[in-house]
C-alpha cells in the first residue's frame, strides 16, 4: 500500500457531495452508477445469497436499500423479484434530496419506493424490514456515523432479518485498477461525469477490512470479497 493509501483520507471531500455541484454532470453520475455496480458490486450475487432465499419467509419481502444514490440497485433487485414471481417493497433511502429526485424520475416502472430521509428518522419511527442493505455508502462516513448507520440497521430488522453494508476495500490494487479502467472510459462511457474523480476520492476514503473490524461490535461480521470488498454482516 502507497504512503497515500496506508491511511483513510477522510479530509477528502467527493464532488458529488458539493451541494453546488453541476447538475447535468450529477445527474450523469447517477446514471452511470448502475455500470460500475454491475462491474464491482455483484449485484446478481447480493441476489441470490441474500435477497431470494428470504422468499419462503415473509410477504412481502420488504428490502431496504440505505445511501440508494440513483437507485439501480433497488430497482435491479425489484426485476428479479418480479421475475421470481416474489412479492417485495423495496424502499431507497438517500439523505441527498438530488439524489432521490433523479432516481424517482428514473424508476422505469420498477416500483421502488424513493425517501429522502437518514436511517435514524426511520429507526425511531419503529419501521423495520427483512433486508437492508447499502452498497458504497460506508466510506461516505466518519467512524461515529457509521456506528450510528449501523444501530439504525439493527433496529430497522424485523426478527430473522439480514444487514448487509457493502463496500469497496482501500488499497493499491483497487487504487490502481479502478484508475486504469477509468482512465480508458473517461473521454467516452464516463465522460461529463465525476465517477472518476469520485471513485479514486472514495478508495482514497475507503475503510479496510481490518479497520472495520476494530469499529464495529462483536456482532457484525467482517467479510473480504473480490475484487477489494468488504462487507459487514449481522443476522438476527
Ligand atoms: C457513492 S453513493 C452510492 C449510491 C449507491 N448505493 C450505489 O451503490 O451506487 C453514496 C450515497 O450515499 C448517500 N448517503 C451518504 N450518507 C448517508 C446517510 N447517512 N444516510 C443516507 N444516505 C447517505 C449519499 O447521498 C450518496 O447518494
């Protein structure tokens, strides 16, 4: 790991979180989220290990998608559920109002449910659900942010349900590949955008595996995926 990388620059701030940011670029970016999540995050995965099995249990599925930011992922999962013939509410939450108005205007029939909101307003009015997720959210926060996510997440879980936050690991090898891919795709696929001047903040952001670890309770499990993931899980 670089000097630059051994330690999270949480002094960085990503463009997309400007609130004077430009917002044809902004809206570019949410639109190219879904590309690099189908890339990086393995949506199809999340899917299958996490989302389809908890079918047999209750109708409907209600699903919970913390930090939506252009809401792809929620609005992928609702395809496959519809799919699978599984009845599900899926609700993406983002604190950034732009975020959920984009997504809204782009739900494309989907049937997500969009709130502009932070995860504690929902925990303290007692609402809970079988799945909540977040994917790239973590290393938006600072360490007292993040145990507040992540005791909104257990109280937002009805009985049996499922946490899942993840995210992308800090390290060279993520530093340096999501550089070189980006590099080849920005006059083209990510141009107008700030996917790479936000991802490379955000790996610059980015907690470890070893770091989350040492953060969270006892509780939540730590988990390391392909390619520099991380993952912190809890099942009650
Ligand atoms: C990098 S985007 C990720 C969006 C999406 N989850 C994805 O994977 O493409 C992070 C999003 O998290 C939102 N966010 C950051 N902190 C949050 C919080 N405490 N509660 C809700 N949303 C938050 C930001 O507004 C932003 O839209």
């Amino acid at each position: 790991m670089t000097r630059g990388l051994s330690v999270r620059d949480v002094d960085v701030r990503e463009l997309m979180d400007d609130p004077q940011a430009d917002e044809r670029m902004l809206a570019r970016t949410y639109g190219r989220f879904g590309f690099i999540n189908a890339v990086v995050s393995r949506p199809g995965r999340i899917y299958r290990r996490d989302i389809r099995p908890r079918a047999a249990g209750a109708r409907p599925l209600r699903i919970l998608d913390i930090g939506a930011g252009g809401g792809d992922l929620c609005r992928f999962l609702a395809g496959r559920l519809r799919h699978d013939g599984i009845e599900a509410e899926i609700t993406a939450l983002d604190s950034d109002e732009r975020a959920i108005r984009w997504a809204a205007a782009h739900d494309r029939g989907a049937g997500v449910r969009y709130r502009c909101a932070l995860s504690t307003e929902l925990a303290d009015a007692g609402e809970t659900f079988d799945v909540v997720l977040s994917n790239h959210v973590l290393h938006h926060l600072d360490d007292r942010e993040l145990r507040t996510v992540l005791d909104d997440s257990r109280r937002l879980l009805a009985p049996g349900g499922l946490a899942a936050h993840h995210d992308i690991a800090r390290g060279r090898a993520a530093y340096a590949s999501f550089a070189a891919v980006t590099g080849l795709l920005s006059r083209n696929l990510l141009a107008d955008s700030f996917i790479r001047v936000d991802g490379l903040l955000s790996i610059r952001r980015s907690y470890t595996a070893t770091e989350l670890a040492a953060i969270v309770t006892p509780d939540w499990e730590v988990r390391r995926g392909v390619p520099a993931r991380v993952e912190l899980r809890l099942e009650l």
